[in-house]
C-alpha cells in the first residue's frame, strides 16, 4: 500500500504552473491573426472574419475585467473605470470622426486599424457591462447583510448546505460568446443604421439578464458532505458518494458568478455552479472556503491542493505520478 505523502494543514500551496493556451488574451491575438489577411483584402465584413474579430475582441475585453477583479476591490474599479471612459471615447472618435484612419495612411496600416476598430466593439461592449455589474454591487446597500453558506459539524463529518446550478463551465462561457456574437451583431446593425455609437451593455445586457434568469430556473439545493475518508454531493434527486482516494480532480472555488465545485472520480463527473444559481433573501451566491478538517482529510487521502490564478480557486488532484488536471 502506497502511504500519503506527510504534510500538514499549513503545507504551503504550490502554485499552477503558467500556461500560455490558457490565457484569454493569447486566443484573442491567434483569432486575430487569423482574421487579418481578410482585411488586408478588404473583405474584413465578411461573415467568418466578423466572427473571429468579435471573438478576438471580446477575450481582451474579458482579460481586463478579470484583471481588475483580481486586484483590491477600490483600486480595480478605478482602473476598470478609466479605461472603459477613455477607450470608449476613443472607440467613438477613431470609428465616427476618423481621427486616426486617414487616406494617406498605407493601405496595409488602415486595414489593421480597421480590425482594431470591429474588434474594439465587443471589448469596449464587455468592460462596460462588466462595469454596470460591479459598480451595482459596489454602491449597493443592502438592509440585510448577505452571508455565504456555512459549514456545520453533522455526526463526525462537516457539510455545507446551497443552491447550485448543475452545469459545466464550458456550457458558461459558451453561452457568454452567444451573447457577445449577438449582441455584437446588434450593435454593428446600429452602428450602421443610424451612424451613432451605442455601448454594448445597451444591447448585452438585456441578453445577459435573460441568461441568468435563464439559469436561475435551474436553481436545485445541493450540499457537499466531507467525511475523514469520503465525500457525499448531493443536488436535487442525485447523489454522489467517493472516497476520498478517488478523487482524480476535486476544484472549488469560492466566489464570483464561477463559484462552484467540480468533482472527477473514478465513477462520477459533475459540476455544480453556485455563483449563478438563485440564492434565497439575505445569502450570497458562493461558497465558503475547505475548513482545516477537509483540507487535512484530502491530503492525508494523497491529494495536493494547487492555487489558482484566479482568488477563491484551489484545484485538489492526485500526487505527482497519478492524473491529475491543473486549475
């Protein structure tokens, strides 16, 4: 019998190990590229460049937002703030007062910033939606102070108790590109037809409520059971029992509209989103951190625990010499 490693609760994180491909922004520049001889032969509107450009676009929109997320709280909507007032005015001046786009300019160079400027559009369009969201919750005062849920001791295990969206990630950011191709779309039809700037989020952010509602119907009480040597997920009518052994992937992460748990087993596969799932009066979206217990309990089963990029993201897998997925 192979033993765990010995580590202790305090056992400091080993950090993700970066990964180019996983960066949004890199598949922003590769669709880019793409999309480029198109518009160096003037057919940069055509229907599959247009697509590559507004998704290209839209993944620098998303890595800034993430960014500034990722920064404290005053500091990133600042930032967040500035940039989306400043590039916003300097998407209106360069696409209706033509500013930087000059005749005498090389055929080549006014192709470029013709993709500079379609691709602007879903960036510009996904900061400033992103903004509305984070500057309602920021001057948001609420009466009641909202609470994450807890965890409670129950008959020698800890347990959390939420409403979650069962769902995969992919199955998120698919639905965000529909939305981004849609609102997009719309937003150029304006654009042309009335010759006047609109943001995205006056077109996106009809879609994106309807998303989330869309979800919100999907709302199931779950909970997450730890035991010393297993763990018991429950969502609607479905239950999933493991030991803790094997696990091949345990991810949790803890806030935003992604906090969720996904768990990879020898014979389960699920996914449960917490962050978008419809929360009674007075509880937050979300989930609390892994107490001392459960981290202890995973490590002594011979999982690892690998910090992700992203706050409130840890990704527990299998020690060095079995599978395992970073976070």
């Amino acid at each position: 019998m192979k033993l765990a490693r010995s580590v202790t609760p305090d056992t400091p994180t080993r950090p993700v190990r970066w990964r180019l491909w996983r960066r949004a922004w890199v598949w922003g520049v590769l669709l880019l590229l793409i999309a480029t001889p198109w518009y160096l032969s003037g057919a940069g509107t055509d229907v599959l460049p247009y697509l590559l450009t507004l998704v290209g676009g839209w993944t620098f929109g998303l890595s800034f937002v993430n960014f500034t997320l990722g920064m404290p709280a005053r500091s990133g909507l600042v930032l967040h703030l500035t940039v989306a007032v400043v590039f916003g005015f300097l998407s209106w001046a360069t696409i209706f007062e033509h500013i930087i786009i000059d005749e005498r300019l090389p055929e080549a160079a006014r192709a470029a910033l013709f993709l500079l400027q379609m691709a602007s559009i879903p960036a510009i369009g996904w900061v400033w939606l992103a903004l509305i969201g984070r500057a309602t919750s920021a001057f948001r005062t609420p009466r009641v102070e909202r609470s994450a849920p807890e965890w409670t001791r129950e008959q020698g295990g800890s347990i959390v108790r939420f409403p979650a969206v069962a769902m995969r990630l992919w199955e998120l950011n698919t639905a965000i590109v529909v939305i981004v191709l849609a609102g997009g779309g719309a937003v150029l039809t304006v654009l042309i037809a009335l010759d006047s700037f609109v943001f995205g989020p006056l077109v996106g952010l009809p879609a994106y409520l309807a998303f989330r509602a869309h979800y919100r119907r999907r709302t199931v009480d779950a909970s997450v059971r730890f035991d010393s040597d297993s763990i018991r997920v429950t969502y609607g009518t479905n239950s999933v029992d493991a030991p803790l052994q094997s696990i091949r992937m345990l991810r949790w992460r803890t806030d935003s509209e992604e906090a969720r748990i996904e768990l990879r087993t020898d014979t389960a596969d699920l996914s449960l989103v917490a962050g978008l799932a419809r929360v009674p009066k007075g509880v937050a979206g979300g989930l609390p951190p892994l107490p001392r217990f459960v981290r202890r309990s995973l490590e002594l089963a011979g999982l690892e625990r690998k910090q992700g990029r992203a706050q409130g993201l840890t990704t527990w897998s299998p020690v060095a010499g079995k599978d395992s997925e970073p976070a």
